[in-house]
C-alpha cells in the first residue's frame, strides 16, 4: 500500500503510472482500514473509516475519500501487494470485499517497520455484480502474468517470521497484465453503479508516474 497516493489537483481521480490502465470507478463504497500511522489517522487509533470512490486499474486499487478523516484522502493497494480477498455475503449487513495488503517499502528502509495492512470494501449503495467479478479475475490475471508472486508467497508461507516477499515486489510489473479482452466482455450488472472505463479519462494525461515514491513524495503533485 500507499498512504495518499498523487491525486489530480482538479479531479480526485489518481494521477496513473506509465504503462497503467483504468478499468473502473466505483462511487458510493465505505473503506476501512487498519494501521495507518497517527499522525495521518487523525486520533483514530490507527483505524480509518470512510466513505468514497474505489479506482481499480492493471495495476492497483485506489480508494480516494469524499473527505479527508485526519490526514487521510486516500489509500493505494497494488494488486501484487494484495491476498487473502474475499467476497462476503452477510445476512444482516451490506455486501464486502475483505483482504489483505502489503506495505509499499521505501527503498532502502527495512521491511519490518511496515505492517501489513487489513481492509474492507462495503458496497452500501447498490449491487456489486459487476466490480466483484472483474476484481477477481484481474487480480486472478495479474497473478498469472507475474508467477514469481506465487514463488514469494510459497517461501513466506514456509517462513511466518520472515518478511513479506511479495512487499520486494515491484508493483508495476502488474501492467503487463492485458485488460482490454476482460474489460470488453465485462457483465454490466444493472443494480451496479461501476463505471468501467471503455475510453481512459483524458483530462491531464500527460501527467504520469514511473515509480511508488515515500510518503513525503506521494503527497505532492
């Protein structure tokens, strides 16, 4: 993950990475997520609840908030950073995605000053049917395309204790992952208020990143 990501001075869409295609935007989700650092969480114990738009791409997730809670506006999961989803269907409450993601590391920090991350994507306001199916199978294509991921997590998974490998990862190697097929054949559930991007959003296009920076750098334009 990142903590606020680039965002467009006049668009709160994120500002994309060379090589990153938009697949779909969802309004009217509420985030949660878990140990952000406090002077960014605003008092919160490191807990953030919101609500916002879910920006999902080649590359990654981006939740950007309707409104700042503390020094929080936004939160990027790269794809490769991401396990454990799970698609929830409670009896008394709203329809989620649940799961896991890793800290983007700043280069040359040690990984065990990050921890990882644990969210939830409630859809609160109307069906899931289309950006569930198209999450799971891109994130289920983003694996297949980078099959050093699974070798990572094979030797995590032989080794509790030791860092995270998939957190050395780089993040970008996730836009080899061909999107235009799925997006095409992309099932528009009418209940599901996702927009999926058939053309890329145009405004400021010449603007695009190369690499996940340090927070610090993150926050600026």
């Amino acid at each position: 993950m990142a903590l606020n990501p680039q965002l467009f001075p006049h668009n709160p869409m994120p500002v994309p990475f060379v090589g990153e295609v938009f697949v779909l935007a969802r309004e009217g989700v509420e985030f949660e997520v878990d140990k952000i650092p406090l002077q960014a969480s605003g008092g919160h114990d490191g807990k953030i609840k919101a609500k916002g738009t879910i920006y999902l791409s080649n590359i990654r997730m981006v939740f950007v908030a309707n409104k700042p809670v503390g020094g929080f506006f936004a939160f990027d999961m790269p794809l490769l950073y991401v396990h454990a989803e799970k698609f929830n269907q409670p009896i008394f409450h709203c329809n989620n995605i649940s799961g896991f993601v890793e800290p983007v590391v700043p280069e040359g920090q040690p990984r065990a000053l990050y921890s990882t991350h644990s969210f939830k994507i409630l859809f609160k306001e109307g069906g899931c049917g289309t950006f569930v199916p198209l999450f799971l199978n891109l994130i289920a294509s983003v694996r297949q395309y980078n099959q050093f991921q699974q070798t990572a997590a094979a030797r995590y998974a032989a080794n509790p204790d030791s860092a995270s490998e998939s957190a050395r990862v780089d993040p970008l190697q996730a836009a080899q992952t061909p999107v235009d097929e799925m997006m095409r054949q992309a099932y528009v559930d009418p209940s599901d208020p996702t927009r999926i991007f058939l053309q890329q959003p145009a405004a400021e296009s010449q603007l695009r990143r190369r690499a996940y920076h340090p927070q610090s750098a993150e926050n600026s334009i």
